[in-house]
C-alpha cells in the first residue's frame, strides 16, 4: 500500500472509531479543518508510525509541519525515502 | 491478657498452653512454641540485644524464626526483600546505623559486613532461655516505592497489630498468603498467625502455583491473602480445583469487578474480601460486599481508623499507621492532623468510593489526565481477558496517548473481534482519551516480586 492509500485508510478508520465527520481529503484540505481533532491526529501520528515506521513529526524541529493534507501526505512520503 | 504496648512476639507465644500451630513453607516447618527452648541465632542471640539489625535472611522461615527471636531483643531491625541489592542495602544499613546484620547461614557469607555478623539457621538449636530485658523493637519496613534512594517506614509491635489485636477473640484460623512475609501485606499474616496461635502456609522459591495450591489443600488453609495480581494468577492457571478456603483475601492493589467476579465462580462457597492497607498508612478497612471500591460511608471514624479525601486521595489517620519515616531529609510521614496521604486516588460516584489510581501514575494526554487502573478495570471486564497493563506511548501531539497490553485467557480465538468487543465497550464507559489508541495481545505480563503489576516508571 502507498503512504498516501495507508494514511487515508487510517484516517478513515480513526474518523469512523471517534465518531467523526471528515471532509473528503483532498490535496489542498487544511488539517484544522478535516475534521480530526488533536486526539484523533495523535492516534494517526502513532499508527503511521507502526504502519509505515516512521514518525516525521518527532524528527522535525520547528517549521515546516505540515497544514493541508497534500502536506502531510508528502511530509510522511519524505521522511519515508 | 498481655498488653500490646508492652509485650514481645514471645510473650504471645508464652501465653498458649497448646504448642500446635507451626508455620511451614514447602521444604521445613517450625513451630513459634519452640523458641521459648530453641534459638535460630544459636552462639549470636544474646549479642543482638539492644542492635540496630539488617535483617537479610534467604528464605520466609528463616525470616520468620529471626523475627520471633529478634522482637523484643534488638533495639531495631529492617526487614529486607531478597532482590535488595548490595548497594542498597548499604544504603538502608547507613539510614538506620545498623551495627548488626543476621543473614542465611546455609548460604556463604553475610552480603554487608558490620559489627556483629549473626548466621540464621534451620533447624532450631537447644538454647537457654533469653538473658537480656525485653524491650520494644522498633521494625522498619521498606516502603513500596522501588526506584530512588530506599525510603523507611518505621513500626513497632503496637502499630503492626493494631487491626487485629483484640479483635479476634479466641479462633486461630488458619491462613496462608502468597505474600513475602517481609513487606507489609504478608507481614500482617505472618504476625496475625503468631499472635493469634494460628498455622501458616508460605511459598517457596521457585514453587510452582500447582503445588502451592496442593499444599494449601493438604494442609487445610482456611484463609488465604494475595494481591489481585496474585490471584489473577490462580483464576489463569486452573490449577488446584479441590482448594477451596472458606475465605479468600485480595490487598495491596485495586480489585477490580472482574477478578472479585473470578473468584466468586472460582471459589462458590467462599467469603470474598478485599482489604485496603500500606506500609505507611497501615490496614484500613476490609470490603466484603464483592463489589470494588468502598461505600462512603467509611469515610469519617470508623474502628479507630478515621479517613478523609482531600485533593483527590485517601487520607488515613490510625493506631496502624507507621510512626515516622527514616533517614536522612526524610520527608514527615503524618501531616499536623496525624493523617498520611496514601497517594490513592479516589473517585466517588454514586454513594461509593473508587480507587481510580496512582497520583504519580497519571498518563496526560494533551493536559488530560487518566489513571491507567481505570481503564484496566474496564478491559478486564471483557470475560476472555485475565489481565490488562495500561500505559503511556509518547506522542508528538498529545505528549502521550494511552495504549494497553492484554493478557487473554486460554484458547481464546479471533483477537481482532475481541479487540474490536475491549474497543467498543471502552468507548461506551471512558473519555474518548481514555480509550487506548492501541492495543497489543501479549502472553503474560510482568509482576514485581511483591506480586503487584510492574508499571515502569
């Protein structure tokens, strides 16, 4: 499965355990408003580090985090190559 | 009637006409009456008088033999867990100016070399009686915390007894613990048993849960305490069907609906009740109603004991309560009211008291904050799961989020249908950030040598 396929997979499920709308993901979504809250990106940060072994987010040091979801679906792309 | 404030643990044996109760663990017996003609410190004894002891002797007879001997005798004595390393023990040995040390004297020499180095052996030798005036004992008991620098609670005979001197009338039932009888939960049994004249039942090293329980049955235990850990354990393994005590006790953790309902199907015919102590705050109430927590109502004075909640933990202020803590910058044990902070955290809801958890063991997620212990109570409410271990997984949004290892019974299929089952009946009773984000199935999971759940850090 790509990064991008595993991290809508996550999304989704995370969405439909938390009982949680979710606008579609498109490229130029931005995060605040996806849907997802604070916890709910937590669990995704830490499944995607099972799922794909790493965790950009403990590695970068201040800007550059990611605030759409193309952004974020690159942001993990990177950090896996 | 021999006043507690006064006597030693011999004058309580003394006083027994009947020689019949023996303590005995699975390799050796002994029997309390012996120690009025015998001695364990044969050659040493008398030059304990007075001493400041390191008690590291291997096994619980030993222990138990120095204990009966050194009451009354040594002007203090700690009572050492067996994993206390070298190091630490030079640390309690300076804590408590030990000018003594009494050790197993069937197993090379003693770990820490001080004034006086008195070997313990079994069997008892032929001994005169004691030459030296009895004096009150000062016991002290290391505290539960295991990590930093040792922290003593001190004791005397008065303060260990308490719950039970008194009380107890003439019957001498006969108990057994899973416990070590050198921390507090098994040190209560073990002084219940030579006070009252009552048999005891004790495991060995390396005992397998099968004979233990077969020799509990062999010899008729008919109390028995453990931790719910401990008795997790025994609900686990199936083994020793035909033991069936007329009364079962769970301390030293929180029990919890699940392993009180276990037992009731485990033990049908017995009483069932969890009692709430600690080496600083004492014994303070027993629960018998099987269902987890306390009723409010024990809030307040209730048999000398009185208790209070303030900022969320139990309060405790009781004759059982430690007298001070040792050692150098040793914080104050009792407030200005005489009451120690347990460090439990309590939750009332409805008319009833919950323990919820640790105050140190709060996991905060993004500034919320839960108490792994309740979360493991809701998990091992599901019938397949026997044990459950909840704790922190950092987390670069939240600072931590909560995640649960699960312990299932055996034979217990399709994991991810019981995961989905923890899952879904976490979210019907929790928080969304108590729920665990994740939850791994293990084999089994660690206890502490105390028989508690090991938390790390």
């Amino acid at each position: 499965m790509s990064v991008r396929a595993t991290i809508i997979s996550q999304v989704e499920q995370i969405a439909k355990e938390q009982k949680r709308a979710i606008a579609p993901l498109s490229d130029d979504l931005p995060l605040l408003e996806s849907g997802l809250d604070s916890l709910c990106f937590a669990i995704l940060v830490a499944r995607l580090e099972d799922a794909v072994g790493v965790d950009p987010f403990a590695e970068a040091e201040g800007g550059g985090l990611p605030l759409t979801f193309g952004e974020l679906v690159k942001f993990y792309e990177n950090a896996v190559h | 009637m021999l006043s507690i404030e006064t006597a030693s643990l011999i004058d309580f044996i003394r006083r027994r006409d009947a020689p019949g109760a023996d303590i005995a663990n699975a390799d050796r017996v002994i029997r309390p009456a012996d120690f009025l003609t015998h001695t364990s410190l044969a050659g040493f004894r008398d030059d304990l008088a007075g001493r400041s002891v390191i008690l590291a002797t291997g096994d619980h007879l030993k222990t138990a033999a120095a204990l009966i001997e050194l009451d009354g005798l040594a002007r203090r004595f700690v009572l050492c867990p067996p994993e206390l390393d070298e190091e630490r023990l030079r640390l309690v040995a300076d804590i408590v100016e030990a000018d003594a040390i009494v050790y197993d004297g069937d197993s090379g020499p003693p770990p820490l070399s001080l004034g006086i180095s008195a070997p313990c052996r079994l069997p008892l030798e032929p001994s005169p009686p004691r030459r030296a005036e009895r004096i009150a004992s000062e016991w002290a008991l290391l505290t539960s915390g295991t990590t930093g620098a040792p922290k003593l609670a001190l004791h005397n005979l008065a303060t260990l007894t308490s719950a039970f001197v008194g009380t107890t009338g003439d019957e001498a039932p006969n108990w057994a613990t899973f416990y070590d009888i050198r921390r507090y939960g098994g040190l209560q049994i073990f002084l219940r048993a030579v006070v009252g004249g009552s048999a005891l039942t004790l495991t060995s090293p390396h005992e397998a849960l099968d004979d233990f329980l077969a020799r509990l049955a062999g010899r008729s235990v008919e109390r028995i305490s453990g931790t719910p850990s401990h008795w997790r354990r025994v609900l686990m393994s199936g083994a020793g069907r035909n033991f069936q005590p007329p009364y079962v006790r769970l301390s030293g953790e929180i029990s919890d609906a699940a392993v009180l309902t276990g037992l009731r199907k485990r033990f049908p015919d017995s009483r069932i009740g969890h009692a709430y102590a600690s080496t600083e705050a004492g014994v303070a109430f027993e629960v018998t109603d099987e269902r987890p927590g306390f009723p409010e109502s024990y809030l307040g004075e209730r048999n000398g004991v009185v208790m209070k909640l303030e900022d969320g933990s139990l309060r405790i202020k009781s004759p059982g309560s430690a007298l001070t803590y040792i050692g150098r910058n040793a914080p104050p044990l009792r407030d200005e009211q005489g009451f120690v902070d347990t460090g439990d955290m309590v939750e009332i809801r409805g008319d009833r008291c919950h323990f919820v958890g640790r105050r140190g063991g709060v996991i905060n997620v993004g500034g919320a904050k839960v108490h792994p212990e309740e979360v493991e109570a809701v998990i091992n409410l599901h019938e397949r799961v026997t044990m459950s271990l909840v704790r922190a997984r950092a987390n670069p949004i939240t600072g931590a989020l909560v995640i649960a290892d699960v312990v299932l019974d055996r034979g217990a299929a399709k994991e991810d249908a019981i995961r989905e089952d923890i899952l879904a009946s976490c979210r019907a009773r929790l928080a969304p950030y108590k729920v665990p984000a994740m939850i791994r199935f293990v084999p089994k999971l660690a206890t502490t040598v105390g028989g508690k759940l090991a938390r790390s850090g």
